[in-house]
C-alpha cells in the first residue's frame, strides 16, 4: 500500500511538473492562465501501445539507424527525474550532451545530473553555462570519460520537407530511475514546418509517437542526421502549447491538427545559439543510404 500511494504522489506531482515545465517555464511574459487552460481536440481513437515482448520487423535501413540511435543517444538522470540527450559533441575526454530545458529542470534543486551511456556506464554531469538559449527549450550537459562515444552527425539543412521520413529515439520515463537502457524507437513522417515557432522553440510536426522520457532525444533524418529534439507529444491532456513566439495562439482548427503531432526543436535553432563549437567536429555519415 505504501509503494501504491508513494507511486502515485509521484505521479501528481509529475503532473503539476509538466504543465509547469512545459507550458508555464518557456512563456515568459505571457498570460499563464492562457497558457495553462485546458484545451478541448477531438482524438481520434488511440493504437494500442506496442507492448514490450511485441516484435517490430525493421527494414535493413531503419535497422541500421536504430543501431545508430543507440549509439548517440543516452538517458539523462535529472533530481528524481529522467528523460533523453544527444551525444553531440566531444573534445578529448570531454563529451557534451543536448537535452530540453525542462528535462534539467528537476535536478536544479542540488545540480543533481547523471548521464547513462549506451554501454550502460553512468556519469557525473554538469549543466554547461556558457551559451544563452533565451526562451528556447534546450540545455547541454557535460561529462568526462576516457570511453570513446560516437556523436551525432547534424543535419546542415535549415528544415526537413514534408512528407520526409523521420525516426524519433529516447528513453520512456521509468518511476523506478532505472539505468537500465531500454531505447524506444519509432518511425513516422514529417507532417507540418510551422511557420512560427511555438514557445519553447517547437517548430517540427511528425507522426511519430513520443512518449515522457524521450523529450530531448533525437529526431533523426534518412542519412541518421540529427534534424531536431524530441521534446511535446502528440494530443495534451492539459495546457495549451500552441502559443506561438510572437504572443498569438492558434485557432481551435489549428490547434486540433497540431495536436495529432510531436514536436520537435529544429537543430538549426540550436546550432543558431550554440553552434560554433560544434560544426568543426562532426563525423561523415554518408555511409548510410
């Protein structure tokens, strides 16, 4: 019974997190009643969830990707929380990791982050300081090893076309804290560039299901490019993100059909903010057709 009640204290005050973390934090000046007000879509009946033991046969290419997913993405251990980051770049011993705002969130309290590499290997990290990302959803973590991680090769184009095939990777939320690595993996289409970023920089529309967890893990294009960070999933059942940087909201219309898509951050805006550092040491991927 204790574990019960504990598990679900837990859970309402991840709820209360969320609608803090993903439609009040990156506002700013806006009306937060607004904001956090319930919003009312018609979703159509959900797919039933993949189950664990379920088996998804993978062409040869997305296997190729998935493997490479695996490779470059890591879970990241925030306070009592976890979600997903991009190993994104590393110099010596160094590695860097790009995660959401509000994945780092939860560890601020006691600057209490942890990295779980695809080996299973669980670092000490630190929040890196020295880039401004304004009101956008993003933060970058640091850890040393002398384990040699691969990173993520970025996308050089400003967006993805529609219709474009994507893969979505990351880590789903586990109330244990587990280290146990068990990446999600999905497939889907890029359905709708907003011309106008949401608040928090959300810009890209795709089919994939993102499940909690795998905000800030990435959203990779068919060369294994990373062309965005995974960070809103499809259909919210409180707030309303579709509130775009300039202060004006979507229509009811609009918002429906933003609602049956993830979101995801463009790599450009990232890279806008923070990259220099990083363009001079990317690897060539042009191995995967």
């Amino acid at each position: 019974m204790q574990k019960f009640l504990t598990a679900s204290l837990f859970g309402l005050i991840c709820f209360l997190s969320g609608v803090f973390t993903q439609y009040v934090l990156p506002v700013g000046s806006l009306n937060k009643l607004m904001e956090c007000e319930e919003i009312t879509v018609s979703s159509p009946t959900p797919k039933p969830e993949i189950q664990p033991n379920e088996v998804i046969v993978l062409s040869s290419k997305e296997q190729e990707i998935k493997s490479y997913a695996e490779k470059i993405t890591v879970k990241v251990l925030s306070g009592q929380n976890s979600g997903s980051g991009i190993l994104i770049h590393r110099q010596g011993n160094s590695y860097q990791v790009v995660t959401n705002d509000h994945v780092l969130l939860f560890g601020r309290q006691d600057n209490s982050y942890k990295i779980i590499t695809p080996d299973g290997k669980i670092y000490p990290a630190k929040v890196v300081n020295q880039f401004n990302f304004e009101k956008y959803d993003l933060g970058l973590l640091q850890f040393e090893s002398d384990s040699v991680y691969e990173v993520v090769s970025l996308s050089r184009l400003p967006s993805p076309a529609i219709g474009e095939t994507v893969y979505a990777a990351g880590f789903p939320y586990e109330v244990d804290n587990s280290v146990k690595n068990s990446l999600t993996f999905t497939t889907g289409k890029v359905n709708l560039i907003s011309d106008l970023s949401f608040r928090g920089g959300y810009k890209i529309g795709y089919t994939n299901d993102v499940k909690k967890g795998m905000s800030g893990g990435p959203l990779l294009n068919q060369q294994g490019q990373l062309i965005g960070i995974n960070g809103r999933h499809k259909y919210p059942a409180w707030g309303n993100p579709y509130i775009f940087e300039d202060g004006t909201v979507a229509s009811p219309e609009k918002k429906e059909e933003m609602s049956q898509y993830s979101w995801a951050i463009p790599i450009e805006t990232f890279l806008r903010l923070a990259g220099n550092f990083i363009i001079k040491n990317q690897p060539d991927l042009s191995q995967i057709n």
